[in-house]
C-alpha cells in the first residue's frame, strides 16, 4: 500500500477513520462537504496509467449501473494523484457477516443474500459487463427497515466483454485467485459466467463457511489445474435441501454452461420487479463525445477523458446490439481511438492541475504531491526535495548562481540517504528526480 497522508479535497471532508484498504487504495470514512451524513470514500492513488485507467473506469460503470444491489456513487473528485470516489456506506462487508455468525444463522440468510447477488449480476451481465472481483470483501450488507440489503461494490476489474466470438482472452488473471474461476485462473477465454463461479464460492462458504477449493500452505493455481470436485463437509447432504446442492453445483461447473442455469432459477428470483436494461447506447456514446470534446476545447481535462472513457464504454456495449460485421468494425477502430485519447487527456490534466489560488509561479510536476505526502514521516527528506524543487524554479528564472547550489545541496544529502532507502515507488520517484536535478546542474556548470 503506498502511503496516502493528508488529502487536499474540495468536495469532501475525510477523517482518519479507516475501514478498507486495497493494493493502490484506501477507504475511509468521509463526508460531502455540508452533508452530516457519513459515506465511503475510496482513495485511489494512481501512480500508473493502469491505476489512472482503473479508477476512472470504475466512475464511468458506477454511473451507468444504477440498481438497488449495487453500490451508489454520490460523488467524485478527480486530483492531481488521487481519485476520490464517495460511495455509499453499508454496515460491513459478507466477510465480517460470515464471521459474526454460526452456521445455523447463516443459513437463514443465504437464500435472501445469494438471490439478490444473482439479480445484481443478472443486471451487470445485461450490459455484458464482467465484474471482475466477485468475494465476500467486495459485497455489502445493510439492515433497512428490517430486510438485509446487499450491494455488490468495487469495479475496478470491470470491464466489457469482447464481441469477436462473445468472450474475452485473459492475459492477466486480475482479481482474488482464490474466487477466480478456472477460465481467468489459467488464462483461458471466458465470459460473463466467471462472475457466476465466483459467486458459487460464496454461496458455499454461506452454507460451510469455508472454502470450497482453498487450502492454507497449498499451490491454489496448481491444486485448481486437477479440476477438483468442492470439499463438502461430512454430512452434508442431511444439512442442506436438495435444491440449494443442485444450484451451487451449477453455479461451480468447469462448464461455464452449466453456471447459466441459476439466472432464471426459481430458488434465487427476487420478489421486487426484475429490472431491464433498455438503452440505446450509439446514442448515449455520440452525446458522450459531444460533451468530451467541449470539455476538452475548455481545458477540463479530466472531464474530457472520463466522457472519452464512458463513450468507449458505451460503444463496447452497442458492439451486442447489432450482428453487422462491418458496423462492429468500425465500432472497435472508434474504441481504439477513444481509449488513446484517455491517456493523454490525463496526462494534461496533471500537468495542468492545481489547488492553490496563488497566481504566483509554482514548482509542482506531476511527482510534487505524491513526494510531499510519502515523506511526511520524514522531514529531513522533504526538506531536501523542496530544496531541489526550490532549484528548478530558479533554473526556470535563469538565476544559475543560486538554482545551481539549490540542486547541489539536494543532491548531496540525497545521495547520502537513498542507498537505504527501502524498494518502493518513493524510492523510485527521487531516484528520477535526482537524475533529472544532476543533468539540469550540469548543464548550468557546463554553461557558466
């Protein structure tokens, strides 16, 4: 987890309450501005394009996939190294449901939980969207008005399946390999239907709790390549109706066919309406592109590059509705150009981005931020990279004398402490501003 100090944010009041953490992100509890009402906010720090392309994805799906089983978003906010995503707050994710709980109680709740899961996928999959990340750490609960209300959160690994031959090809096995079905596990083609697997394994740590694959100290990938039948416990069919077996086994088959089977079952049908995906999504894409591209001719870059990014969206999705070779075509050579544009509005976006008012010249790259919040704990670092960053306004200002011992100074304290300085991305970042302080003093000595 890269360290995320204090966030400077215009649209929310964070605390320093914690209550999840992921592998480029923090959650904590938070506040809109003017809004008593606590929610999540997940703070992305985006220190790759990758992570940059993730977080804004998972913006552009929470706004289109609006459903009572799937987590709102009340609002964003896009910084110079951070995207902040205000979610709504449940009480706890199903990892700490399962815990909480006795078998026996478990399972008065397992048919109301697994049917609203099903009925969230149902609607994702409508859209021929994979979720990507189905586990307990990922799902909600809230009590309201008496009824358990589940959400299925974090979109991150989301995305669109391919229209070529309806799957996608995994290079990379994103997500919890111990709720990735065999497809993703071993870099098959898959399509919708790893979410169902996914959820499977839920279904059976409900009625179990445990895993039905797992074993702590035990090669998963490897355990997994044998196709192994679920390790159900000693008495089981005595403890669990028969209907409940014949889905979960459905829902875990090597056959992503067969998984198919729980969408229309009779078991997990909600009792509210069935919700629909209707929408014609060329449309939806043209307004996007509109909009990106004012946006874009106005300098709100980051604007620009999440309406490029739901335009791509929307035009993967319009690729399902139509059968016309041609079309679809030109449809992905319309992607593939929206989707380099987001790159390099993001790009602009952070070399253009500020939260000072001053009208007064700054020193602030894209790395400024991010080195000022990693070395907080470190003041004597700091004091060194503000010293060298101090040199590069000089530099630009074209006083040599003084720019040139800025950097000196930085430099030679920097060169003392970073051999012990342990692998990371800080480590990382100084070592190339080092590099680029030594080039710009060289060039200053080589021309006085």
């Amino acid at each position: 987890m890269r360290p995320i100090v204090n966030i400077k944010s215009k649209t929310f009041n964070i605390t320093d309450k914690l209550i999840g953490a992921g592998s480029f992100s923090l959650v904590k509890v938070a506040y809109k501005k003017g809004d008593k009402t606590p929610i999540a906010l997940k703070i992305c720090h985006c220190n790759s394009e990758t992570e940059w392309l993730q977080s804004l994805n998972e913006i552009c799906l929470l706004k289109k996939l609006l459903h009572r089983n799937i987590v709102q978003m009340n609002n964003f906010e896009v910084t110079r190294f951070h995207v902040l995503i205000g979610l709504n707050k449940g009480e706890a994710t199903l990892t700490q449901f399962i815990r909480k709980r006795s078998q026996e109680e478990l399972r008065i709740y397992v048919i109301p939980i697994m049917s609203q899961i099903i009925n969230a996928l149902n609607f994702i999959h409508g859209f021929h969207i994979v979720h990507g990340d189905i586990k307990t750490n990922n799902i909600l609960y809230i009590f309201h008005q008496d009824q358990l209300l589940i959400q299925i959160m974090d979109f991150g690994l989301s995305h669109v399946v391919g229209k070529a031959d309806d799957e996608i090809s995994s290079n990379d096995a994103g997500g919890t390999k111990a709720y990735l079905a065999p497809e993703r596990l071993f870099h098959l083609s898959y399509d919708e239907t790893v979410d169902l697997f996914s959820a499977g394994i839920i279904f059976f740590e409900l009625l179990f709790k445990n895993h039905p694959y797992y074993k702590e100290g035990h090669n998963y990938v490897n355990y997994m390549k044998n196709k192994p039948d679920p390790k159900f416990p000693h008495g089981y069919k005595s403890q669990v109706p028969k209907e409940w077996l014949s889905v979960l086994c459905s829902m875990l088959s090597y056959n992503p066919n067969n998984r198919n089977e729980v969408r229309n079952n009779d078991l997990l049908k909600t009792t509210y309406p069935e919700d629909t995906v209707q929408a014609d999504n060329q449309v939806i894409a043209i307004q996007n592109i509109y909009e990106a591209e004012s946006a874009e001719q106005n300098k709100k870059y980051a604007d620009a590059a999440l309406l490029f990014l739901q335009a791509s969206i929307n035009i993967e999705i319009a690729c399902h509705e139509t059968e016309n070779k041609d079309l679809i075509l030109e449809l992905n050579q319309r992607i593939a150009f929206l989707k380099k544009k987001v790159p390099a509005l993001i790009h602009l976006f952070k070399h253009s981005y500020s939260d000072h008012d001053s009208s007064e010249p700054t020193i602030h790259d894209e790395y400024y931020d991010y080195l000022m919040e990693a070395s907080a704990s470190s003041p004597n670092v700091k004091q060194y990279l503000e010293i060298g960053y101090l040199g590069e306004l000089y530099y630009r200002e074209c006083k040599k004398d003084i720019a040139f011992k800025q950097f000196m100074d930085a430099l030679q304290y920097l060169n003392r402490v970073m051999p012990s300085e342990p692998a990371g991305d800080r480590k990382t970042i100084i070592g190339r501003k080092m590099l680029q302080w030594t080039y710009m003093a060289e060039h200053l000595k080589s021309n006085t």
